[in-house]
C-alpha cells in the first residue's frame, strides 16, 4: 500500500487513522454483523452514530443551545438556493464576492429575490478580501452572505464583516474545523464536508434556532426547508447515513488531536512552512496578498505556464499529488486540510526547492 500526498481541494484527504477504523468496521461494525452502510437509518445502532457526531461536533465548536445541528444532503451548491429560500423574507439580501463560490451563491439568490452585491474583488481575480468594515448596508436586507474562505482563490475573512445588525450567513466548507470559531456569530454557517472533514454527499448547516421557521418562499420543496431537518433531527428521510459516520470519526480525531484550539496551532505552523518558502523563493510566488491568506488553501505560480504545468507532472511522479491550480486560476494550489500531516508540507517544499535549483 502506497499512500501518495495528496493536496486535493476536494474531496480531500483524510486522516489515516479515521480509515483504517472505517476499514476495520467495513464488514461488522461492533458487533452488529454488518456495515454501516447495510443498516437501517432508524436502527439503535445508527441511532447512536448520528448522536453521537451531533454531540462531539457540539463539544468542538463549542455550539450554543439555541443553535441547531442539520445534516442535510444536495452539496453546498443547493444550500445557495436553500438560503435565499429560508431566509428572503423581505427578499433582499446582501453578497460579497470574494470569489466563484461566492458568485455562484448570489447568482442563485437572484433566482428568488434582490441580491444585492456590497463588496467585491473581481477586479483583481480575487486575490483579496475587500474592506467590510463598513458596508452600505440596507435596512431591509434580511441577511448578510460570505464564502469565508475561498477555495479557488485561497483568500480567508480574517475578520467577519460588519453586517450592521443583519443575520451573517457564512459558507466555510474549506475552513470548516480549521480554527475555533465564536458561533454566536453568526446566524447560520453552513460547510459541505467534503474539503475538510468527511467524503462528498454531507453538508453540516449550523443555524439560529429562532430563523428555522414556516415562513418561507412559495414553492420551497419540502427537502429543502431547514425545518423539515430541524423536526426530524435530520432523520426526516435517510441522511447520508455512511458519510455522517466518517464525519462522526473525524470529529473524535480531532478531539484526540486536542480540539481545534490545538488544530489551529498545527495548521499555523503547516501553512507557515509554505508561505515562509513562497516569500523567498526566487521561483514560485503566492498570488494572494498577505493579510488575506488562508491556512488551507494556497495556490501560487512560476509565472509561467509550462514550467507550472512541468512542476505538476513532476510533484505527481514524486508522490506529491493534485497540485494543478484551479482552471480559472492556473498555476499551482496545495490544499493543506486538518489532515495533510506536516511532513506531507515539508516534502512540498523540499520538492519546490529542487525544483527551483534544476529550473532556474
Ligand atoms: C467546494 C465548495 C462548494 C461547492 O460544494 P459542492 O458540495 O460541490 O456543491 C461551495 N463552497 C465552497 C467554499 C467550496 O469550497
């Protein structure tokens, strides 16, 4: 068995430890004579794994009572439309642009009211996040929407904006369990698992008890009402039953780790050993200003397409997988997630200096 390292932005790596428990458990889990994946979602056993994910995610985030836990499926992209439904009431809600998923989220509010763009940094390929300190902010905006940290871009808020009052609505599927994060914050934050928790098919929404309500767009499908989630506990139909039991691992993981106070630490120190690199190297240059760089994601370039394009296909014959720049942006990105382990950062760099010293 050779593991490569792999810098996928999603889905993405996850921790050694988490599958080889799932692997363990593949063909009886504790006991019971079968997988996870053969059993009722209304089962004792599965009863317990989704309990059990609920709360050990509650203990991470340190989640506030009057704040619900939903695991709903449909990726991130259908939460753009759920939003907007759930939460239009006056239909009119603020976005900042910050990069294409945040583009995406804004074009589908349109869809179902006035989306209104307060802030943007096209101009430059989203290459930072704009000034939100103090925004034009409408008094009947119902809600104020982020992508908090941008995938593509590799851009991260390092201060939430200023919402003036109005709920702030977060996508932090590539930041998700990164850093400790204060939810009271927000009014709802939302991640699809698969960048930093779990496989593809989950997304975790955290909302305000209070803004689950009735009172929603004509027309929203059931499915598509945090309510319908919230009344069920998220076991209104069969939920993504093996993708929240990996989710559920991956929590205990990083509670063994020391939570996220503990994981924020480590990231810090990996995307350090990228970015101390990146700033000296003569070769490679980061594309995103400094202030705003994320912990996460790091895309970078030569400056020139070929040699890019050399460098990937050589990382890959050297276990350095996935390192091709999203096609809107070109050049390079490492996703450095919870799981990539520090070595995995270090033989990056060790492999960006050779590369340097051959092609210089
Ligand atoms: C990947 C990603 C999405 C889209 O996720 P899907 O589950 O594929 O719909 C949305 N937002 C962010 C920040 C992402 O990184």
């Amino acid at each position: 068995m050779a593991r490569v390292y792999n810098f996928s932005a999603g889905p993405a790596v996850l921790p050694e430890e988490v599958l080889k428990e799932a692997a363990a458990e593949m063909m009886d889990y504790q006991g019971c004579g079968m997988s996870v994946m053969e059993m009722s979602h209304r089962s004792k056993v599965y009863d317990k794994i989704i309990k059990d994910a609920e709360a050990d995610l509650r203990d991470l985030l340190n989640i506030p009572d009057n704040y619900k836990v939903l695991f709903v499926q449909g990726g991130a992209s259908l939460i753009f439309a759920s939003v907007p439904m759930n939460l239009m009431k006056n239909k009119k809600a603020g976005y900042i642009i910050t990069g294409q998923w945040a583009k995406k989220a804004y074009q589908e509010a349109k869809i179902y009211g006035e989306a209104v763009e307060l802030a943007s940094s096209a101009d430059e390929t989203f290459s930072y996040i704009p000034d939100c300190s103090d925004l034009d902010i409408a008094d009947d905006l119902d809600y104020v929407y982020i992508c908090e940290n941008n995938t593509i871009y590799g851009t991260k808020f390092a201060e939430l904006p200023n919402t003036k009052g109005k709920i702030l609505v977060s996508d932090v599927s590539s930041c998700f369990l990164s850093e400790p994060i204060d939810v009271t914050k927000y009014g709802m934050l939302y991640a699809g698992v698969q960048k930093n928790v779990g496989p593809s098919g989950v997304q975790v929404i955290i909302i305000r008890e209070d803004l689950i309500t009735d009172d929603v767009l004509p027309c929203t499908p059931t499915m598509m009402k945090f309510k319908t989630h919230s009344d069920n506990d998220s076991l209104y139909n069969t939920p993504p039953c093996y993708g929240i039991y990996i989710c559920g691992k991956v929590f205990k993981w990083l509670k063994n780790m020391g939570g996220l106070e503990a994981m924020k630490k480590y990231n810090e120190e990996k995307a350090a050993i990228l970015y101390d690199f990146l700033d000296q190297s003569e070769l490679f240059k980061g594309t995103v200003r400094k202030e705003d760089r994320s912990l996460m994601n790091v895309p970078f370039i030569t400056g020139d397409a070929d040699l890019d394009a050399k460098f990937v296909k050589e990382a890959k014959e050297a276990g350095l997988e996935n390192l091709k720049g999203h096609r809107s942006v070109g050049g390079m990105r490492a996703s450095i997630y919870n799981a990539m382990p520090k070595e995995g950062v270090e033989a990056l760099v060790a492999f960006m200096k050779k590369f340097e010293e051959e092609n210089k």
